[in-house]
C-alpha cells in the first residue's frame, strides 16, 4: 500500500485515485476492486481530475508529465511533455461539446515547481500557450466558468489571471504568502485564495 494523493469523482457512483504507487484506479461504489486501473507515470501522480464529460481523465506527476486517459483504452491518449520540473496540479475548461461553451476548444492548464502554467488542446495534445510571469512553483490553477480567465496562484505571493485567448496577464494581486488554492465563484465575479499566512481573500473580478 501507498498513501493516495488525490481523488476526483466521474459521476455518482464512480471516482479515480493516485498515489506515489505511480497507479492510477477507477472505482465504482459497491465494488471491492478497481474497475479499471492505468499505469506509465514513472514517478508519483500528485493529482488527477476529470473533464466536464467526464470520458477523460487527467494526470499530472513527478515524472515532469501529463497524460490524459480515456476509460476505452488502457494506454494514454496523450503524453503531455514540456515542463521542466514536477507538475503540481491541473484543471480542466469548463469548455466543450457537453459544456455550457459548446463551441469553445477543450483545454487543460497544468501548473508546475519549473513556475510555469502551461495550456494544452485536446485535439492533438499540444502546448498552445506557456505562461511563464510566476517567479516561484505554481500550486493552483482555476478556470473561469466561461473559460475565458484562468487563475493560477504560487508560493511567490502573486494570485495571476490569464486571459486563456491570447495568454495576456490582465490582472496581478500579490498577498502575504504562498497561495495554496485559488477558486473562481460559481458567476465568476469573485476570486478567492488561501494564503500561508493564514489569511483567505476574496477578490471582485468584474471588471477584468
């Protein structure tokens, strides 16, 4: 056994998990074992989350990978390749075929120690945008509910906003501490992060 990292939900009844075992499962509630597990990360997988249709999943590890699986096949549909330190965390568009923004590509940001934030397209697993003004690791990364912003937070202080179109920086608030997790409110005119000072701001973003 080895201690799980992350845990994401696809539906009601079935979620994934990773772990430092580099394993990735599928589970379904009343189901003793996995119903599907992956492996290729050759290092520990620090998280994973599902995009909005929940047929894809997303990896990130220590590995300096992304990959991104689909539960009909038992290799990666894409082996993401760029960053240059481990990968911390990743978060999927709300955007998409099964979105509110059906018109709008999927993209996946991953976030990494190497301080940068990349962006990737999902029709070929390709790096479109780097995003490269954090001075220090990249800890959480959030997109707007349009898709439109992405928000990434570090230890260097600084709560960034993206704009995901042409990868400006339209927006830079420095606190007093590393920033662990930032989240868009449900409207998206809100910011909110939690720092290592044990502060937690709320930020209005309307006129971004």
């Amino acid at each position: 056994m080895a201690p799980t990292l992350d845990v994401d939900w696809q539906n009601n009844n079935s979620f994934a998990s990773c772990s430092t075992d580099k394993i990735i499962h599928i589970c379904k509630i009343g189901v003793d074992k996995p119903i599907k597990s992956f492996q290729g990360h050759t290092s520990e997988v620090n998280a994973i989350k599902w995009d909005p249709s929940g047929s894809l999943l997303a990896s990130c590890s220590d590995d300096l990978s992304s990959k991104v699986w689909s539960t009909k096949q038992d290799s990666w549909v894409f082996d993401l390749q760029g960053h240059k330190k481990e990968i911390y965390t990743i978060a999927w568009s709300p955007t998409g075929p099964t979105t509110a923004s059906p018109n709008a590509p999927l993209l996946l940001a991953s976030a990494s120690y190497d301080t940068s934030v990349k962006l990737w397209e999902l029709e070929r697993g390709n790096c479109i945008m780097s995003l490269t003004k954090h001075q220090e690791l990249v800890c959480s990364v959030t997109f707007s509910p349009d898709g439109k912003y992405l928000a990434s937070g570090s230890y260097d202080r600084a709560l960034n906003v993206w704009s995901t179109q042409t990868g400006t920086l339209v927006h830079s608030f420095h606190g007093n501490g590393a920033i662990f997790e930032v989240q868009w409110s449900p409207r998206g005119d809100k910011l909110a992060a939690c720092f290592s000072d044990n502060t937690l701001c709320v930020l209005d973003v309307r006129n971004l």
